[in-house]
C-alpha cells in the first residue's frame, strides 16, 4: 500500500530567493498577531526616541485606525524610506546582540506593518522640514513634504487587509480594544516619567478617552507607586508593599500586595525585565513560589515587579514578540525574587489589607435601598446634636444605668487547665451558670492598662461566641479571630524552628532505585544538594538510576519514586521544585491547626493581650496559613457612619 505525502514528489524542490513582500508579510505574522501588537511595537519605537508624550488612538479595536503621535526626535525625509527597509534600525550596530538598551533593535516593526496593512509616517527632526511617505501593502510610496511642529505620527489603516485571511482570526471589537488597553497599560507601568494617552476614535461613535496617565513627580520609587495607584487602581497602591532586593549584581524593585489583597485570576501581575514588559513562566513561577506559604491554591497574588540587571545577563532575542527572555543565572533571579518578597512581606508585620475592613463595613450595610425620589430621599437627614461636655456624659450615664440586681448563687462551674504554647494556663473560672446555654459574649469588667490602646492591635476588651476577641485601639476598634491568629503564630513557630535545626531525615532500611532517563536522572542529581537540605538524599546509581536513601521524617511513610516524579515535572517546568518544602510545610501547617487555641475556647483577658502582642510581633500574622484574614480593624470613624454620627 502506497501513502500519498504531499511533500514529496518526483521532481526535486528547486529552492527560492524570497520578495521583500513576502518575506515582510512572513516577519509581520511573527510580529503582529493582532491591533495591540502593533500598538506596543509603534509605542516602544516613541519610547526609544526619547519621547515625554505619546497619544495612541485607534478606531474599531484597531482593525481600520491605529494613530501613535510623540514628540520624540523625529526623523529626516532620507530616514524614512530606510526605516521601511528590512533589518534598518538606528538602536544597535548589529556588533553586539546581547547588550541592548532598547525595546526594538530588529528593524522588522515598521516595514511588517507596512506589508499586511496603510502605514503612513510622517515626522520631523529638530532643525529639519517635516516629511511623509506612505506604504500599502509593500509597496513604498515617494517621500513628500508635510506639516508638522516636532516628533512623529504613524498612522495605520485598514490592518491586514493585504492578508484576508488574518481578518478571520481577530476577535470583536471590544476585545481587542482591550488588548491594546493592556498594552498600553503595561508600558506606561515601565515609564512612569513619559504621558501617556488612550483615545478611541471609531466613526460614528463620540471620541472617548479610555486613560491618561501625566508624567509623575519624585525620585523613582515614589514616581513609580503613583503611576501604579494610577493604571492598577488605589486599592493596590494602599495595599502593596515595596520591594527593594540585590543579589549578586541583580537588582528586584517595584511593589507586591498583601497576602490578603489577592485574586481569584493571575490579573494583576506585571512582570519587567530591564523595564521591557514580559510573560515569561519562570518569573511567574517564582512569584507564585514566594507567595506558596501564604496563600491557598485558587488565589493569585497581586504584584508589578522590575528586575534590573546588566543586558549581557539577559537574552531578549529568544522569542519573536520579546514576550520572553532568557537569564544567563536564572536560579539566581529566581532566588532573588523568591528571597526578596518573603523579606518584605515579613517586615509588613502584622499588617492586613484595606480591602478587609471594607468588606466588612460593606457587610453592615443594608444591601438594598429603596430608590431615592424628591419625596423620599434614599437616606434618611440625620440632625446631629453637639456633642455634650464629659460630665453632662457621666450624669446621663448615670441615669440610664439599670438598678443592679445580685444574681442568684449557682454552684461555680470549673473549667479545665488547657496551657497554650505561649500564653499563660487558663484556670478555673468561676461563673454563675443558669440551666440554660452560656452566653456567647464575656465582658472583662477590670480595665487593661491605658498604654494597650496605643498598641497597633490594641487592648483587648471582649471574646465574642468564644471565638472573637474584640481589642479597643487608639482610633477604632479591632476584631481578632482567636484561632486563625493563634495557628498562624504556632505555624511561624515551627518553621523557625526547623529552619534553626534543619529538616529531619529518615534512612530507608533499603534503598529505593527510581529508573528515570538520562536527562532525568542528569536533573535531579544537579540539584541534590538542594534537596539534601530537605531531607531528600538521593545518589547516583548507576546507568540512569538515582537510589533514595533518606526521605523527610516528617512526612512519614511515602511513596519515593512518585515524590521523585512530581519533583521532576516541577523541575522541567519552572526550572526549581518547591515540592519537599511545601509538602513539610503542608505537615507543619496542620500540627500547628491542631496545636493552637480551639474556637469555643474561652480566654482570660492577659491571654487575649498576649495573644495580641505575639501577632504584633510575629511576621505574616495578619493572615492565616491559607491567607485569609485573621484581624479585622475598624476605624472610630467608620463605626461613626455607621450609626448616622457625621
């Protein structure tokens, strides 16, 4: 039985020197996947002319009109056919491809986009007449006069119309303004000194601007947290936490949200490198790495990060889109980023995000009003009185009291010693109890010392439902959750304490032989020492082999081979496992589950205070190990608007 194989036939292939033409349109496929793709190629080109300004708009999602105009250096009428030439760019000398500053230096942008759509430029450069030339679909038009003040305006049409079959594969309007909205997003996060402005154009709808962004003011980090309160939102800004790092001449800025400041999608993480906006999976990898202990599976943390580092240490030319790069040390920015945010996540203490305490105002709310109408406003006038003087307070105080009544005598009910890891035994605590169920709320009646209120968690006043302590501060009030913030502190305690005496090893009685490829086995071996460290040992074995011989003791009983598998895939993909340690981590997260106060637990009021100050103390405790919340804090104010009191 004969195959027909299309490829091959009787006569040998007779080999072609492509067009200018079709070799541009084969570049512009690998360059320009859709309107945004042509926006970041046009908007790098006025970034690297040194441009303050740049206005972007388009029209239809960019399909018929993509307009960027800048006051950048422009360029003289002998420049711009050049420009529309293949491989011509005033970046680099093509001396030297691994040192480069710019965002382009392949000189493919302009003469792809020149292929597959209407490119009209028209520049002017300081001291020179303004000019323009216009190309469709490959073919160059002259160079002709123009009126323009400075800079350059590149202007495209009717994208893709020389190859109708890209037009089937754009997607709707709306979702490709989107993607040029991103784009734009994402360069003005890397150039917080440039302005930037988005505009949408379409014919017959109003001109609407999406964004601007003005240039921001102040040295870089401060420059930079504006920009980014500005494209991210406020709640980010509030939120984040900076993050300045250097490890052997790399250098990690930017800002990093809380733990609890998370999502439920990886929507808000902005990865640069050498301030070109990238996707590239082993950053992503670290970021989730470094957040692994703080949050649960479905949540995604929120970051911007900048890593800086001389351009001979990064390749930018492995990927047509420079969507990717590749570090020559990259454990070392792996390890940098991994090291740096778990450092400046520490150091925020306690600390928890905004978002926690509007959700929980939020949640006191009426969650539905009636519709507000001239009658009948959709809030009721509140007639607020002057407050009145400190005595007229006691005096009205007094008169409200209740007659006291002693209650009846009741045999007191002793509640058992359970002693807590570092907090005082609970003794007997002697109430009188009714028949009927205890009540969900106690009171400490004696005052705990004036300077707690000036504490940042305050001093603690009440334990509702046997489960909430309810702390007073200097400006609201604070709700704790007595056993997420207790398992926090039980679970920091453990991993200082194996980080202090290492991680235990069991030996296997015989060792376990994992048959694996050459590739494999070369893979793991290279990072035995790593995992030594975790209490994996494991050894060359012969041929392809790799013997097991120690395995964590605090994961028991397991299965080596597979443990060893999982830590290849992590391996493969992201190039560093964070396997051993999250599963010891898992293991410790439970002990200190079951270690730490139990809700239903009833507590003195000097343990409610320890425990206060212990998360005042301790870093990331103010979330639990699965990062949620373990405090919620009210401003006095807040509480205030509740009740109608502004």
């Amino acid at each position: 039985m004969t195959l027909d194989t299309p490829n091959i036939g009787p006569k040998r292939p007779v080999i072609r020197q492509l067009d200018d033409a079709a070799a541009n349109r084969i570049a512009a496929g690998e360059v320009v996947e859709r309107p945004s793709s042509a926006v970041k190629e046009l908007v790098e080109n006025a970034i690297d002319a040194g441009a303050t300004r740049v206005d972007v708009a388009y029209a239809d999602g960019g399909k018929t009109l993509v307009r960027i105009t800048d006051n950048g250096c422009g360029m003289t009428a002998e420049d711009l056919p050049l420009a529309l030439s293949r491989h011509a760019t005033s970046k680099i000398d093509g001396s030297d491809l691994l040192n480069i500053h710019t965002f382009g230096f392949r000189g493919e942008a302009l003469p792809s986009l020149g292929s597959v759509g209407r490119l009209t430029i028209t520049s002017r450069a300081e001291g020179y007449d303004a000019a323009t030339i216009t190309v469709n679909g490959g073919q160059i038009g002259a160079v002709k006069p123009a009126a323009l003040n400075r800079g350059t305006v590149v202007e495209l049409r009717d994208l893709f119309y020389a190859t109708p079959a890209r037009l089937k594969f754009m997607r709707t309007d709306r979702a490709e303004a989107q993607a040029i909205s991103d784009v734009m997003k994402r360069l003005a996060m890397a150039e917080p000194k440039i302005s930037f402005t988005l505009r949408d154009i379409s014919e017959g709808r109003r001109e609407r601007e999406i964004f601007r962004f003005d240039a921001e003011q102040g040295e870089m980090f401060d420059a930079l947290g504006m920009r980014l309160a500005r494209v991210i939102g406020r709640e980010f800004a509030d939120n984040a936490i900076r993050i300045d790092a250097e490890r052997e001449g790399i250098r990690l800025t930017g800002y990093a949200a809380l733990p609890t400041y998370s999502r439920g999608a990886a929507v808000e993480q902005y990865l640069f490198v050498n301030n070109r906006p990238v996707r590239d999976k082993m950053l992503i990898g670290a970021l989730r790495a470094a957040y692994m202990d703080f949050l649960s599976r479905e949540r995604h943390p929120a970051a911007a990060l900048f890593v800086s580092c001389d351009p001979e240490r990064v390749d930018v030319n492995v990927h047509p889109a420079k969507a990717e790069v590749r570090f020559r040390e990259s454990q070392v920015v792996r390890g940098l980023i991994v090291s740096g945010l778990r450092a400046a996540l520490g150091g925020a203490g306690h600390r928890a995000s905004t978002t926690v305490a509007d959700a929980t105002l939020a949640a006191f709310r009426p969650e539905a009003m009636p519709e507000a109408s001239p009658q009948q406003p959709s809030f009721a006038r509140v007639y607020q009185m002057d407050r009145p003087s400190m005595g007229a307070t006691r005096a009205a105080y007094a008169a409200q009291a209740p007659d006291f009544q002693p209650a009846p005598a009741y045999p007191a009910r002793a509640y058992p010693s359970q002693p807590q890891d570092g907090f005082a035994e609970t003794t007997a605590f002697h109430e009188a109890q009714p028949s009927y169920d205890s009540p969900s709320a106690r009171f400490e009646t004696a005052p705990a010392p004036a300077d707690l209120t000036a504490r940042p968690l305050g001093a603690a006043r009440a334990q509702l439902h046997e489960n909430y302590i309810v702390a007073q501060t200097e400006r609201g009030m604070v709700i704790v959750d007595q056993h997420a913030a207790h398992e926090r502190l039980v679970y920091e305690r453990l991993k200082r304490q194996m980080a202090e005496n290492g991680v235990p090893a069991q030996a296997l009685l015989i060792p376990e032989i994992v048959e694996l490829s050459a590739g494999d086995a070369a893979l793991l071996l290279e990072h035995a020492e790593v995992l030594a460290k975790l209490g994996l040992s494991i050894e060359e074995f012969g041929g392809h082999a790799i013997a097991v011989r120690e395995t964590p003791a605090i994961l028991g009983e397991i299965n080596a081979e597979n443990l060893l598998r999982d830590v290849l895939d992590e391996l493969s993909d992201l190039g560093d496992s964070q396997l051993v340690q999250a599963k010891i981590e898992a293991v410790l997260s439970r002990m200190a589950c079951h270690g730490s106060i139990r809700s239903g637990r009833q507590m003195r009021a000097e343990e409610m205070n320890a425990l206060l100050r212990e998360m005042e103390a301790t870093p990331h405790s103010g979330q639990c190990n699965h990062g949620r919340p373990t405090y919620v804090e009210l401003k006095l104010s807040d509480i205030e608007r509740l009740f109608g009191r502004t």
